[in-house]
C-alpha cells in the first residue's frame, strides 16, 4: 500500500487524465456535499421546531375550553366551556401524586402608561406556579406569591421589552405604572427564551384581574406539569386521564373532540421527532442514491481506464507480477479519487454550515449543523464506496491472461 513506485504511477495515471480524474471526483465529492447538507437541513429543522418549545416546560400540558359539537348530558350542542378557579383545586386534589405544577391563565389586554410614555402589551393573570411552567426568569425583583393572589394585589412583573419601553435607562421597580387607568406597582422584571413578544408581556395575580373584570372567577385556560419522571407513554396517559376527568365535570360527551381541548407538549416533541426522523431517512437516501451514481461512474472510469492499460497489465503480469498486486494498485487508484473528492466536499459542507448556520434563526429552522457521528460515518462511507467502485474492475484486471493481453492492439 506505501510502495513509492505504485503512488507515482497512480499519480501520473491522475495527470494524465486530469478531465475524467475530475469529472469522476465530482460525482463523489457532490453526493457527500448533498448528503452532508440535507441531514444538516434536517437538524436545523428539528431544533427550529424544538426551539418554539423551549421556552414552557417540555412536560407542560394545557387545557383549554371550546364549545361542544355534540348534546350530552342534557345540554344542546354548541355550549361554550367556561373553566373556573375551582377546576384548579378539582385536579389537584385528583392527581395529587401526578401533578407537578398548576397554575390559571386569564388573559386581557392593556394600555399601559409611565409619565409621558405609553405602549399596548397582553396580561396575563396568573398564579405563582407559573413562572415554572412558562420556564419565566426573573432578572430583578420577584415574581408573584401567594400573598399577592390572596390580597389581590396591583402588582405586576414586566416583560424586558416593556421595562425598555416604558421606563428607558431607567429602574422599574416599585414604580407605579397605570395598566388602563389603574395603577400596578412592578415587582419584577423577566426574560424569555422565546422571541421579543414574549418579552412584551405582563404578569399580574390572577384574582387581581378576575375582580377588575367583574369580580369573577372564570379563567381562560390551565396549564400544568405533571411528573418529571414521566416517560411518554406514562404522560400521555396521564392526559387522557385527566380529559376524561374534565369532560366529566364538564358535562361534555366522551367523543366530543371540540368540547375541551387537551395539548400535551409529549405529544407535540414525539410527532416533531417522528417527522424528522422521516425527513432524516429520506435525506440519507438520497444522498446515499446520489453516492451510488458516482461509485458507479467511477466503476465505469476504471473499467475504460483497464482496458486502455490491458497491455501494460499483460506485460505485468507477464513480468511475475502477482494478481494480488494488480487488485492493489486498481483499488488503490478508485479509493484515493473516492476519499479526495469526498472530504473535499465533506469539508466544502462543513465550511459552508460554520459560516452561515449560526446566522440562521428562525422558528422553523435554526442553527443546521452535522453531529461528529455524521462526519465519521461520512467518511466510512467513502472507503466503503472506493473498495466497491474498484472492486469489479480490479477483478477484471486480475484475471487479464497476459497472452490475451499482450496480442490487445
């Protein structure tokens, strides 16, 4: 494998033909480019996906009311659902082993003022469980306690974004801002994972604005998490236990699917991993259809190239040299076109997904990039595929009988 005299004769054969030694290359090197760059894809799509997620607890679910398509119970179909405090306490106490964190959501828009500056940002009234669900970090100040939802305090934490709008270069906390007319103090300054419109967001104690908006006790939505230690199939069937709990409260037909509304992000993670999987296998493929295109072209470069030498193999042969040998220096020749112009694109891709694939951050596609685990199987696969592009024609060249080959014109 290391004779100097093989390595000069496969390195003049290349010169020779610099052409064909270039068009065989291409073949190879564009498939592991195409190959590296879809699978890239798929990762940037499977963290843009990801991403939308990261900024709730990955074991949330969130129960929603709608309005029922079907009569049960002795209620007309197309009653709305209205959820109430009580419905929190209710699955508290039914799940006291599976519930993690819970927490109400009441959801209202307002205009808030601070001396000459306004600005317009959704509120949502919450408990104080929230700030784990929502995976909320408080970088000043505090979030909202109990005592703030029994007190029903005018007391709120501000988005980054609203600090910014609102109060400039300077420190909102305990100033008193006027949410459509009334005044709130702000305790507490978030940030979040998620984008700038979640940090243009304001929370406030539930009761607060359930009494503001005629001392009631409706909510808009609850939102839990349930056991860390869940496994899917454990938490989706905790999600099934706990709808069928709620459309029995609810007085809301087992098959109604429009009556409540259960979203499991168990769920959501398994279907996004089943989609890029699929998305992932169908990469490969690919790639794996275009590298076959080029071991065989370059199958056929050596089979032409073997029979434009079958006298100089004859003389070979006829010389004492082995077959063994003459297997050598043909696979030798196919594997070294192989691995050159597959790490020339195997590098062109990974240079390529350095330069811009950090620049690129959207919510369904963010930061494409290539595990380790994909370059070294990359670069198996281009051994793999030299061997096998010069296997046939190595064989062939083998079994030349130097008689035959010698009377070749």
């Amino acid at each position: 494998m290391f004779d100097r005299d093989v390595w000069q004769e496969i390195f003049n054969t290349l010169k020779t033909n610099k052409l064909r030694t270039f068009l065989t290359g291409f073949s190879v090197g564009w498939a592991i480019f195409i190959l590296v760059m879809l699978l890239a894809s798929v990762n940037g799509m499977q963290n843009g996906f990801t991403g939308q997620f990261n900024d709730d607890a990955t074991n949330s679910i969130f129960v929603r009311p709608g309005t029922t398509s079907k009569a049960y119970g002795g209620f007309e179909a197309g009653r709305r659902i209205q959820l109430k405090n009580d419905d929190l306490e209710y699955i508290k106490q039914s799940f006291p082993e599976d519930v993690e964190y819970i927490s109400a959501r009441y959801y209202a828009n307002t205009t808030a003022r601070y001396k000459s500056e306004t600005g317009s940002y959704s509120v949502q009234g919450t408990h104080p469980d929230h700030q784990a669900i929502e995976k909320t970090l408080v970088v000043a100040g505090r979030y909202i306690n109990e005592a703030d939802i029994i007190n029903k305090a005018k007391v709120a934490v501000i988005g980054r974004k609203v600090a910014e709008d609102l109060f400039k270069d300077e420190d909102p906390l305990g100033k008193f801002v006027e949410f459509n007319g009334l005044p709130f103090r702000v305790i507490g300054i978030f940030t979040d994972d998620g984008d700038d419109n979640a940090e243009r967001r304001i929370y406030a104690p539930v009761s607060t604005y359930q009494r503001i908006y005629g001392n009631t006790n409706n909510i808009n939505m609850i939102a839990l998490t349930y056991n860390p230690t869940y496994d899917l199939a454990t938490s989706l069937e905790f999600s099934s236990r706990l709808e069928d709990l709620m459309k029995r409260r609810h007085k809301i037909d087992p098959d109604d699917q429009s009556g409540l509304y259960i979203f499991n992000y168990a769920e959501a993670f398994d279907n996004i991993n089943s989609f890029t999987s699929v998305l992932k296998a169908i990469g490969i493929g690919v790639g794996f259809l275009i590298l076959i295109a080029g071991i065989v072209g370059i199958g056929n470069i050596m089979v032409f190239t073997i029979k434009e030498r079958t006298k100089e193999i004859g003389v070979r042969k006829a010389l004492g040299a082995r077959p063994s040998q003459i297997v050598n220096l043909v696979l030798l020749e196919s594997v070294f076109i192989t691995s050159i112009s597959g790490f020339v694109g195997l590098l062109f891709a990974w240079m390529i997904l350095a330069a811009i694939g950090p620049t690129i951050q959207t919510p369904a596609f963010s930061d494409p990039s290539v595990s380790l685990s994909v370059v070294v199987t990359a670069t198996i696969i281009l051994i793999i595929a030299g061997v096998l592009a010069g296997l046939l024609p190595a064989m062939k060249a083998a079994n030349v009988k130097p008689i035959v080959a010698l009377s070749d014109k």
